[in-house]
C-alpha cells in the first residue's frame, strides 16, 4: 500500500483487529481437527532439513508438488504442534492479514471506508474464510489467495512497473509452487482488467502472472489430471461436475446450519434448505442487476474465475471457496453506491446470513479441537496400556465422522505408536472405551 494513504492502512488495521478479536475461538482452540494436522505433527519430529532443503522440492511430477505449503507446514508443527493456540494464532493473524488487504484494495477502488470496512469482514468472517483460518490444514489457500492479493496491491496502488512487473511474476511463482489452485491468477487478472475499462497496468498484470502459468502447466499437468493419487477421491476430475459445483459454491455461504460445501445437492433440490438458498441467492443476484447488468456479470465470471479448477472435482469443499469468498465481496462492495436502499438491505441480509454461518463453523471448528484435546492424549494412553487393539464407541453416533478423522492413518502420538492398533465399532458391537461428548474416553465394564 501507499505509505501516504492513511485512511487506507488506518482501515487495514482495524480489519485485522476486528478479525482478531471476532475468530478468537479460532485462536483459543485447544486441539485439531483433523488426521492431516497430527500426521504431519508426527512426521515433523523426523524431517530431515530446512525449509528449502528438503526432499519436497525434488519430485516436480508428484500429484501434490506443493514445496512450499508443505515445508511451511513442517517448520510450524516443529515449532506449535504442542502448543495449539500459537499455531491457530499464525493462521488466525495471516487471515487477518488477507482481510485487511481485501479492505485497503476496495478502498483503493473507490469504495467508502465503512462498505469496504464491512465488505472485507464479510469475507473474513463468512463460513469459507472461518474454515480456512481454522483449520491448518489449508495453509496452502492462505498462501495463495495471499499472493493474489499482493499482485492485485501493486497494480491497483500504482508501483512502477519496473518493480511491480518481477515481483507479481515471483508472486504468482511462489503461489503455483503452494497449490495448484493459484493457476487461476491470471484469470483474475483479466476480470480485473476487463472491468476496470480496459487499463493498460492490468495487461502487463496478466503478461507478468501467465508466464509463470505457462510454465507451471507445462511441467504439471499431466500430472495434476492423470496422477494416479486422483483416481477415486475427491480429487477425480470431471467436466460434467461443473454445474453442480458451481452451484454448491453458490449457495453454502447462506446454508447455515453447514458445516460442509459439499455434498447437499446429492438428494435433488427438494430439501426447504436448499429452496431457500435458491431464493437468497436470486434475490442477491437480482439486487446486483439493479446496479447495472454488468455488476452481476462481474459477481458471476469474478467468482468463476476464482473457483477456476475446483469446479470439475468431485467434491466441493470450503477452503476451495476462500478466493470465490474474497472476489465475490469485492463486486458487492463495489456496486453497493449503484444500488438502492431496498436491494442495499438484501445484500446487507446476506452479508448478515454469511457472517452467521461463519460463527457456527467457528463453534464447530473449536468443539472439534476441545474434543481432540481430550481424545487423542487420553487414546494414547489407552493404547499404551494394551497389548491388543483398542477398541472404542462414539457416543454421539453424529460424531463418528470426528472419530474416524481422528484415528485416520496417525503413526504415533506423543510417542505411542498408533497405526492399525484402534478400531471404532459400529453401536451394538462391544468396545472397552466409550467416546464421551467431550472427546474423553470412558472404560467399558465387559
């Protein structure tokens, strides 16, 4: 940012303060969430090397080549994998961040401090931001959404092109080398472009960022579509999945009692739930149109653009809408001065309806952690103590998913071996542990 733009750094700040004090249950999150983050706990004791040597960076052609995601990943859980609140504060905090350069950048463009102030929370605390800032597993979609947002810095704000130019180019480098998402930065780059009139700083934007695309695919993409790790997961490709993922993208945002972008049009579009999205969505879209025709243009080809890839995978999932969440909140933002006071209240309902499906993934997202806190410690112990497998029961049957999450393929905890040495059991069958509400386990009586 211009170091002289005082409003714009004064709204930068207060974007990360809000965030920071509205996703505290983020940060005061006590355990994890899932397998990735205690597997990768476990492998960080006994990686070999620094950030930049390690053998992630050796094997270009792997399904998942993300060097950088992954070595930031290690170099993390070496340092806060035992102390949770550190870690969910860096992801808490870099999220922070992310908002408060979405906030600065409307700003930029035009917007007033107070819509662009909302706008940028909106986003950052809207259910696909709350579950990325809230789950380490998706530091990848930090690190590249973050880049964009620099890129976007440096052309909006007006940096020589003599810098702007090699910096957006090791930007989006540096990006592709987190995940394969960020190969939609150029197209990014030609929304802001096309409705921004044409401006000429935009098209060397899109010369400086499609090179290193260029490049990456080149290398990569037989491997991203045809690597064998695709075959069978969420990450099996189909162009036919494009409609319904769209869709999904579309509507989670005000389906608020989810905590997952995937899977609820599996059943038709019957369900009340999905109507009323339907509805909120149309009236959104027709608010938009009042603006100019082109505002809801934007809205569509901007969130398109941003979702890029993740439209033809099998599953749709949150952290895989974190750019769709910022873009998408910068065209409301922008049309909101052409609007008027009626469709303002419907965007505003909106923005309202996100907000709150954030909170509930938030309080779902630190359950989870209390829950791991207490289970994984109190397992460990559990399986130290036996010599055959361990044998446990949920509860709630509704938190089984947790518990399969949870026990998924962990090598070892806190020194105890793990591996095949858990077993969870259907209800009715007999287990020595009962997995209480809370995530601690019970003794059975046999």
């Amino acid at each position: 940012m211009d170091v002289r733009d005082r409003s714009a750094w004064l709204l930068f700040a207060a974007v990360v303060a809000t965030v920071l004090v509205a996703q505290g249950l983020l940060i005061f999150n006590p355990g994890y969430m899932s397998h990735d983050e205690l597997q990768w706990g476990y492998y960080a004791e006994r990686f070999v090397g620094g950030f930049f040597g390690n053998h992630l960076w050796g094997d270009l052609h792997t399904f998942q080549y993300r060097p950088v995601t992954f070595s930031l990943w290690v170099e993390l859980s070496r340092r806060f994998f035992t102390h949770p609140y550190m870690f969910h504060a860096v992801l808490v905090g870099w999220g922070a961040i992310n908002a408060g350069l979405l906030g600065a950048l409307m700003r930029r463009c035009g917007v007033s401090t107070g819509v662009a102030y909302a706008a940028a929370l909106v986003f950052a605390l809207g259910p696909y931001a709350a579950y990325t800032h809230g789950w380490v597993a998706t530091i990848a979609d930090l690190i590249w959404v973050s880049c964009a947002l620099l890129i976007a810095v440096l052309f909006q704000y007006g940096v020589r092109l003599a810098i702007a130019l090699p910096v957006a180019f090791a930007l989006c480098a540096w990006a592709l080398l987190a995940k394969e998402s960020a190969i939609v930065i150029p197209a990014l780059v030609v929304v802001a472009w096309w409705f921004s009139g044409r401006d000429r700083r935009w098209a060397w934007a899109f010369a400086a960022t499609a090179l290193p695309v260029a490049i990456y695919l080149a290398l990569r993409l037989k491997s991203i579509l045809f690597a064998e790790g695709s075959t069978g997961s969420i990450y099996h490709w189909s162009l036919l999945n494009i409609p319904t993922r769209w869709l999904e993208y579309q509507l989670f945002p005000v389906l608020t009692t989810r905590l997952g972008a995937g899977d609820f049009l599996d059943k038709g579009f019957g369900s009340r739930l999905v109507l009323t999205g339907i509805v909120w969505w149309l009236l959104l879209a027709w608010s938009l149109s009042r603006a100019g025709w082109r505002w809801l243009q934007a809205f569509v080809v901007a969130g398109a653009a941003a979702l890029g890839p993740v439209l033809i995978l099998a599953e749709a999932a949150n952290h895989y809408g974190y750019g769709f969440a910022a873009v998408t909140a910068v065209v409301c933002a922008l049309a909101w001065k052409h609007i008027g006071v009626w469709n303002r209240l419907i965007v505003a309902a909106f923005g309202v309806m996100c907000v709150w499906h954030g909170v509930t993934i938030t309080r779902s997202i630190h359950d989870i952690g209390v829950k791991q806190s207490h289970f994984s410690p109190q397992l460990a112990s559990a399986i130290a103590a036996s010599q055959a497998p361990v044998r446990l029961r949920p509860e709630d049957e509704r938190d089984r998913w947790i518990y399969i999450r949870l026990t998924h393929e962990i090598p070892a905890y806190q020194g105890v071996p793990m591996g095949d040495r858990v077993q969870l059991v259907a209800q009715g069958e007999q287990a020595d542990y009962l997995i209480l509400d809370d995530g601690s386990l019970k003794r059975t009586a046999h």
